[in-house]
C-alpha cells in the first residue's frame, strides 16, 4: 500500500511538472482585450462588488434558496448587472446562467453566489457593505474574495470580450450556484438534467491552478453529561467550554468557566498561555469562578495553518493539571489528549499521514456545541488519496476507543469522511498556466492542490484558477474577508485572456 501510494504521488508530481512546462503563452487578442478590461471596467468593478455583497445571501436551513427572498433579490441584482453589460440570463432556481455567444461547444465559469455565516460584530463596518476605506488597497466585505468578486470579475471579462467584438467560437457561460456553501444537493440534481459545458474553470480557490482537492471529513462527539465526574464540593474544575462559529471556519473565539478555582491555578494557566503565539487572553473573576476567554485568529478550516485555533489554544492553556471528568473537563481533556495543539492529527491514534502531491491531512477541532445531553467537540478533518476511507475510518474509531477505555464513554459518535479529488490530465491546463505566467511574471508555475472542496468536482474537465495568488493567506470563511483592489483588477486581466482563449 506505501509503495504504491508513493508511486502515484511521484507519477502526479511529474505530470503536473509536464503541464506546467506545455504552457501557452496568451495571444494578441486576449492580452489586448484583458489590458482593455482593466482600464475601462476599474472602478465599475468595485461598484458591482459593491452591489452584490450587500446581500446576506448566508443559507437559512428552514427556506430553500430557490424560495429565500434574499436570493431572490440578489438574483435580481445579478440579472439587472448582466442584462446592463448585454450578456443573456437565465434563472433556475438554485443556479443562475450568465451567457455570451452562441455555439454547441461551450466554456463554463463555476463561481456561488451563497456566502458564509459572519459575526458582524467582528467587523469595523458592516460585512455587507463593501468597506473601501477601513485598509487602504483592501475591499472588505463578506463575498469578496469568496465568492461574489470572482461573479463580478467573470461578468466583466466577458462584457470585455463583447466589447473588443473578440471571434468566438465557443459560448461562454457563468454558472452562480446558490448552495455551494451548505447544499450540494440541488445541483447535483440540476446536472442530471442540464448538460454543462464541457470544458471548465472554477473561480473558487487558488492561483496557478488547482488539479486536486482534499476530501472533507468530520468527526464529532458528544461528552455525556450522563456518567460524568461527580467533584466534591470546593474541587477546582471546568465547569463550561465553548467556542466555534462554524464546521469550515478555524474558531477565533473560546471560553471557559473553572468553579472553584484558586490565585495560584489563574497564574498557572496565564503562564502556560504567555507561552503561546497569536493569542490573547481576558480573566475575571465571578465569585468563586474564574471565567477564561481566549482570541485567536479566524481562517478557513481547509488551511488551519493560517490561523490560531482558540479551542485548541484554550484547551492546551488549561492543561495545568488533569481535569476531573465533568463533561466539560472531559471536553478539555479529550482535546489535549486527542488533539492538542497540532493540525495534522498527530495524536489521535493512528490517523496522521500525508500525500507526495496533495500534502498532510488536516485535523482541527473547529465547534463546540452545547446539548441537552452533553457537549459535543466536531473535528473538521481535510484527507488526502493515500488511505482508503475503510481504513482511515476504522483508525478513527479505534482511536476513540482507545480513549474511552482510558477516560469515559463518548455518544453521539458521527464519523463522516469524504472522497479526495483528483483532475487528470485537463486540456486547459497549458493556457492557465500560460495566462498566469504571463500576467503574473511567475516562471514554470505548476499546478496544486488544495485541502478545500469546490463545484469543480461536478463539471467536466474543471480546473479551479483563482481568485487567490500562492502564498498569500485565503480571506474567505474568516471574519476579515477581503480582497484587495489590485489583485480584482489581475484576477480581471487573467479571467478574460483566458475566456478568450479557451472560447476563441
């Protein structure tokens, strides 16, 4: 099984090295008109950014999208921006086709039009106004670089290309799916019926080109209340834990209550947490009980590593002695014990393992949820091809068995884990990496995979390109989501060089 997983990561790492060295460098037309769509369409950009995150358009689990008056509305604003630029629309519920040209052979644009739950009051104006001043360079919005600049920068690619009158032989269409944030479902069901186009890119992750993408995984468990410790009376334990916002969000904000406690065990814990990076700290005292509140840094849950993980944090901060097993001194203990304050799952039994091509699994407690019968801890798990999913899901149980045996007994055991993805060999690969490199400056790019999950997985032949430039830290599902004015106007230029490209 090692040897050949191993082989397959080195046959992908030297495919992927092969597109990379076919590149296309882009045309005359399409460099002429991306520069054209840059100068002319600046700042009507910003303005139909600014139009389209003004809706909430967070899922409401009790209205279908197609039902949900502010989809609907936001629907509305997409029709009036795309009729406004000359391009076709039409409306089908929970997707939205934005088209240009005619002809059988077509190239789809994959983007969403839903967003991610916010905390509002984590922003210095509202999320669903497009903040322009707060960080020069920086449009901050929800949607801004996930996934509502991506629509408006699609939209006027292809107003450009209709401008500059560009030969097409192929239809250009953008699909805006209104789910791909809480409910895959619906377009699974509209793709039985509609027949995409069968080439397309996904403007949902990462620069040069994403070819492949971890699978999505979850393991939650509840720690009882029933069979919890019972402490004697002026014991020092955790009486509360929280924190988390949401599964694919690393969790910026924790908090713990410790009844009982004492002076000496506040030093112990402050100590223990001056030690860690990028956190901040707040106590107070409530009679006997000492109240614990931890900040860390908010970030998607596919890239844990580009924030701090206030559960995980707070967790290890408390680990000053071995809690009594309340249920919320359980939730601490089984974080230290099973978690601590990695991200690949290093402690959790024997589940930690890593890709040649697609990188290490993530592992990262991401909510904890108060219950009638307990409090429950969910892991957002990112896995890459390697293991089977037999094999991974039995290490997981055998990992929480190991602990239960050791500590208490869990319920409410959910194990969930999907598929990695993988697109071989993709005919659009040369002009991506040809337009990137182009634009860019950035030699012999090659593309990568990413631990998030996007709709490329249900188009053919779909390659994720963009919005976010490698090496810089992917703002989507955080609560300082933005996307700066300069990289909108590349993601601009690139969009519509390779539109023209693949369509001409």
């Amino acid at each position: 099984m090692v040897r050949k997983t191993l082989l397959a990561s080195l046959l992908l790492a030297t495919a992927a090295a092969g597109h990379a060295a076919s590149a296309i460098t882009p045309g005359e037309p399409a460099v002429k008109a991306a520069k054209y769509a840059a100068a002319t369409y600046r700042n009507d950009i910003v303005e139909t950014l600014a139009r389209l995150v003004s809706y909430n358009t967070v899922a409401d689990p009790t209205v279908p999208s197609d039902r949900n008056p502010v989809h609907i509305a936001f629907k509305t604003a997409l029709k009036q921006e795309a009729q406004r630029l000359g391009l076709d629309y039409v409306d089908h519920g929970w997707v939205v086709i934005v088209g240009l040209g005619k002809g059988t052979e077509r190239v789809g644009v994959i983007t969403h039009g839903d967003v991610q739950p916010v905390d509002p009051g984590k922003w210095k104006k509202s999320p669903f106004v497009l903040d322009r001043t707060s960080e020069p360079g920086k449009l901050l919005a929800r949607g801004a670089e996930d996934d509502k600049g991506p629509i408006a920068t699609a939209l006027y690619a292809m107003k450009a290309i209709k401008d500059r009158q560009v030969p097409l032989s192929k239809r250009i269409e953008l699909y805006v799916y209104m789910g791909e944030e809480s409910d895959w479902g619906p377009l699974v069901e509209f793709l039985k019926t509609h027949e995409p186009p069968q080439m397309n890119i996904t403007l949902d992750a990462e620069y040069p080109a994403v070819t492949a993408e971890k699978g999505y995984g979850t393991v939650a468990v509840t720690i009882p209340k029933q069979g919890a410790d019972t402490v004697p009376e002026g014991v020092p334990h955790i009486a509360e834990f929280g924190g988390g916002f949401f599964g694919s969000q690393i969790p910026e904000d924790a908090r713990a209550l410790i009844a009982n406690a004492t002076p000496e065990l506040e030093k112990l814990v402050r100590a223990r947490a001056a030690k860690q990076d990028g956190m901040r700290y707040g106590f107070a005292w409530q009679g006997k009980n000492l109240a614990v509140d931890a900040k860390g840094v908010s970030a998607h849950s596919s890239k844990p590593e580009d924030g701090v993980n206030a559960i995980s944090m707070l967790a290890d901060a408390l680990a000053v002695h071995d809690w009594p097993n309340t249920t919320a001194g359980g939730v601490v203990n089984y974080l230290n014990d099973m978690v601590g304050t990695g991200i690949h799952g290093e402690k959790f039994g024997n589940i930690a393992y890593r890709d040649g091509f697609m990188g290490p699994m993530t592992f990262a407690p991401t909510v904890i949820k108060q219950r009638d019968d307990g409090i429950e801890v969910s892991i957002n798990m990112r896995r890459p091809q390697g293991k089977s999913t037999e094999q991974l899901t039995g290490e997981v149980n055998a990992a929480l068995a190991q602990w239960q045996g050791r500590r208490l007994p869990l319920a409410n055991i959910t194990v969930r884990i999907g598929e990695p993805w993988m697109q071989k060999n993709p005919p659009q690969l040369p002009t991506l990496m040809g337009v990137f490199s182009y634009f860019t400056g950035m030699k012999d790019p090659k593309p990568i995979s990413v631990g998030g999950g996007t709709n490329s997985r249900l188009f053919p032949n779909a390659v994720s390109f963009g919005p976010t430039m490698p090496g810089k830290v992917y703002t989507g599902h955080s609560e300082h989501e933005f996307i700066t004015t300069k990289q909108l106007l590349l993601n601009l230029q690139m969009y519509t060089a390779v539109l023209v490209e693949l369509a001409k």
